[in-house]
C-alpha cells in the first residue's frame, strides 16, 4: 500500500503567490519590469560577478574531495542499497535534465561567439581565437559548471535515504548547520521558497533559447510564412505541454526515464552524423588541442574576473552561465538525489563531472568543429548572424548546407523539441518534491501536485513566448543565483557535518539518529 504524501502548504501558497504576481507583472507591465530587472541583475553582476566565481571554485573543490576524500564509497541508502536506475538511464537524465534547449543552440554558436569577442581574440590571429572559442565552450561547459550541482544533490540525497528525512528541499540540507528557532525555520521557508520558485523559472532561460530555433525549424520544413509565426508557437506549446504533462504524470521510471533515454541516443546519434561531415579525424585534431588548453589554463579559466579591464566577456558569459547555473541547483539537486538512491558519493560526483562534462563536450567537439570550419571555409558567415542576433537563422543557414538538409531539420527539430520537454518536465518534478511531505524516501509527490506546477510552467512558457519576456524573467532568475550561490556554501558545510557525525569512525555502517532527532522533520 502507498503512503499518503500532503502538500507543504507552507512552501506551495507563498512559491504559487510569487509566480502569479511574476506571471501578472510580465503580462501587464513588461518593458517597465524588464529595463528594472535588467538594472538590478547588471549591479548585481558587477558587484557580485567574483562571489559566482569563488562559489563555483568551491563547489569543484568540495565535488573532488567527495571523489577522492574519506566518505566517497559512502552510498545513499547505506551500504547494501543497489541502484535503481542502470548507469546509462542514471547518467542520461541527469544530463538532459540541465542541459535543455542551450545544448542545441550554444553547441553549435558558442565557440564562433567566444571566438569574436575582443577579449579573448590574440593579435587578431583567427586560427587563435577559435582555438579560444572552443576553449571557453569547453569550460562553461564543463566540469566547473556540472560542479555546481553536486554538493546540492548529496545533500538532499543523503538526508532523504540516509537520514531519514521527509523533505526533498534545499533547507533539508542545511539545518544541521542553521538555528532551530523561530529565525531559523523562517529562513528555511525563504530559502525554500526561493529554490522553489527558481526550479520553476530555470527552464525560461532554455525556452528564450529553444523556442526561436523551433519556430524556425518549422517554417522552413513546412514552408511557413512569418505571418503564421505565433500560431506555430501555440502549436508547439500545446504538443510540448502534452508531452511533457504525460511524462510528469507518469513519474520517473515510466514517464521521464522513458522520454531521456530516448532523447539521450537520438542526441548522440544525430551528434554523430554531424562529426562524419566535420571528419573524425579533424575532430580529434581539435579535441586533443582543446582539452590541452583547457588543462594547462583550467585554474586561470575559473579565477578569471577581469578586474582590471572592462569585465565584458566575463559579465556576458562567465558569470552570467554561473548565475544560470546556480538558479538550475535546487531544481538539479531534488531530481539528481530521487534518482541517485544506491549511488555511491563518488559516483554521484563523478557522473555530473566527468559523463555529464564528456556529454557537453562531445556537443561542441561535433557542432562546434562544424560551425567553425563552416565559418572559416566561408560556406556560411556564421558570425554575421550572430551580430545580427538571428541565432536561429544561422543554425538553419549551417544545416542547410548537408545533403538531405530537410530530414536534418526534422532530426534536429525533434531532439531541440524533447531536450526542452525533458527540462520542464524535470522542473515541474522538482518543484512537486519540494512543496511535498514525504512518508517515506521512496515516495513521490502526488500526480495532481506535479501536474499543476507542469501548467504553471506552461502558463509562463506562453506568456514569455507571445509577449517576449524571456529577457524579464532571465534577469530575475539570474538575480535568484545570487543567493543561492551563498547558500551553496552552507550546503557544503552541511554535508560535511553530517558525514562527520554519522561516521565517526571508518565504517559502512553510519549512525543513524533517532525518530526525535532534529533532522527528522515531524
């Protein structure tokens, strides 16, 4: 018999209120909430770009030492938990879960955008600055970007199958290092509310970025005009929200693993078929070379602030993925811990740096080489699309250039479309969890629960689409990262107390605190 889950009416009310009032400032007084929010994230970026940084540095520190450190064959669950997902399906939904719509567009764009900035371009040496290109796609893609949800994830992990708990939330993971008082459970709820309304806007930042590719996918298979651009829009919603509302709906094994699997080999195939037409061979030319540089400069990459310069490159990219990134942590760590029960520390740390990374980067070694060659061979002017702001345009510009260009479309079209339901419907998951009281580890939160945060979800995928208010809600989401990314430090903290105190001693078997212990919530 299942156990009965409640609602936390506590977290679900205020999360809700916030995202209706979101909901109604972007839909009645966008340009106004748009220049405000765009202010804020600016100073905010300006003022705070190195803490993202310093957050980051930290969180691959503290992903190593679970690698190599004392507590890394620690498995959530304890010692005879075997895992519930195989290696593959575990690794792929992790992967599809953050990488969304971006993959697909930045994987191609990234290394020729990187490539003209000012700042990174040596003497004006083309060759150099795309070998950077390919570099800071690399990192912003890479290793330090995977780190930032690993502390988040053992946290909720741990306290969920080792600890007992009852919340998949982000304040579960620090309170054994915060006050238990009034002031204490006050900040929680903050802390909560703000992961929670954060795991139900990340997805808009892939949605600004997916959704002008698809539209332009469509018009040009169907032969569509412009003047039918908002109805192809409303098309795509209503299937995506069919799509991803019977994932969500069906919970994990039968719905989201279902629709990963599916997105992860059609991906790697597709990522495949573009690297015949790059050439294996020049591939691994530039992959060899790439990871070179990536290692001889991986510490100055992470520490780069440009204090005394004009921080341009580093507010526009670095910061701003990191800002990204820290907004994805909670939705990350509640879906990342329900799926890692059996997963040792090691391999939950090893998974997001190493597979997860390897993913990313065989995206932009295959269409980031042939964005690159098709830029220097002059087959199509890729960074003039970009100047001119028509990502879209240069993707369909670089497809076109195979043979069978319209069955490429269809491909891409299909894998752009089901990498952006996969990240919804993980976010809707998510949010479902945390605003849930869990009976029981192994629970999930009710159906009716995961498919109302699935339409708010789509209600604010439409309003974003049909008003253009992606830029809004990117900037309050990027403005959300701020605190999240001093909460990581808390996080970190907090799994390191907790693996102190459980395992006082080198053994497999932790303690394990009893029902009136503080970090079993009542």
């Amino acid at each position: 018999m299942k156990k009965k889950l409640k609602v936390d009416k506590k977290l679900f009310f205020p999360s809700l209120a916030i995202l209706v009032l979101v909901i109604i400032a972007v839909a009645t007084n966008l340009e106004s909430l748009q220049t405000s929010m765009g202010d804020i994230y600016e100073n905010c970026i300006s003022s705070f770009g190195w803490l993202f940084i310093f957050a980051d540095v930290c969180c691959l520190v503290f992903s190593l030492w679970l690698i190599f450190g004392r507590y890394k064959d620690v498995r959530l669950g304890g010692p005879d938990c075997k895992p519930v997902f195989s290696s593959l399906s575990w690794a792929g939904m992790m992967f599809t879960a953050s990488c969304g719509g971006w993959l697909v567009v930045y994987g191609f764009l990234e290394p020729i955008y990187c490539a003209s900035q000012n700042a990174i371009i040596a003497g004006n040496q083309a060759s150099r600055a795309y070998e950077l290109g390919q570099l800071y796609a690399h990192f912003h893609w890479g290793s330090n970007a995977w780190a930032i949800y690993v502390p988040i994830s053992i946290a909720i992990g741990y306290v969920l199958y080792n600890r007992r708990g009852r919340e998949a939330t982000v304040s579960a993971g620090i309170r054994c290092v915060t006050p238990q008082n009034k002031l204490g459970k006050s900040l929680s709820i903050i802390v909560d509310v703000i992961a929670i309304c954060s795991a139900v806007f990340a997805p808009v930042v892939s949605i600004g970025t997916g959704m002008p590719l698809l539209t332009a996918l469509v018009q040009n298979i169907f032969s569509i005009p412009d003047s039918y651009k908002a109805v192809i829009q409303i098309a795509i919603l209503c299937i995506w929200v069919a799509i991803f509302g019977t994932s969500i709906y069906l919970g994990l094994n039968k719905g989201i693993k279902k629709l990963s699997n599916f997105n992860v080999t059609a991906a790697f195939i597709f990522m495949g078929v573009i690297g015949l037409f790059v050439g294996i061979i020049q591939i691994f030319n530039s992959e060899i070379n790439t990871v070179g540089l990536y290692v001889q400069d991986i510490v100055r990459l992470s520490t780069f602030t440009d204090p005394y310069g004009t921080g341009g490159f580093v507010k526009g990219w670095t910061f701003s993925y990191w800002a990204c990134y820290f907004v994805y942590m909670p939705l990350m760590g509640v879906f990342n811990a329900k799926i890692s029960k059996g997963r040792t520390l090691r391999q939950i740390a090893f998974g997001q740096l190493v597979l997860c990374t390897l993913g990313c980067w065989v995206a932009m070694g295959t269409f980031g080489n042939f964005a690159v060659k098709a830029q220097m061979n002059g087959t199509v002017d890729v960074a003039s699309f970009l100047a001119n702001g028509d990502e879209a345009g240069a993707i369909i510009a670089l497809i076109s250039t195979l043979p069978m260009s319209a069955l490429f479309m269809v491909i891409l079209l299909a894998i752009a479309f089901i990498f952006l339901a996969t990240t919804m419907d993980s976010s809707a998951f998510a949010a479902a969890e945390m605003t849930s009281v869990q009976s029981g580890p192994d629970t999930q939160a009710p159906r009716w629960l995961r498919v109302v945060w699935a339409i708010i979800a789509a209600i604010i995928a439409f309003i974003v689409v049909q008003l253009g208010g992606a830029k809004a809600v990117r900037s309050v989401c990027y403005i959300a990262g701020l605190p999240l990314a001093i909460i990581v430090f808390f996080i970190m903290y907090g799994v390191y107390k907790m693996l102190k105190t459980d395992y006082r001693r080198k053994s497999e078997v932790p303690f394990v605190p009893e029902e009136n212990d503080e970090v079993v919530k009542k």
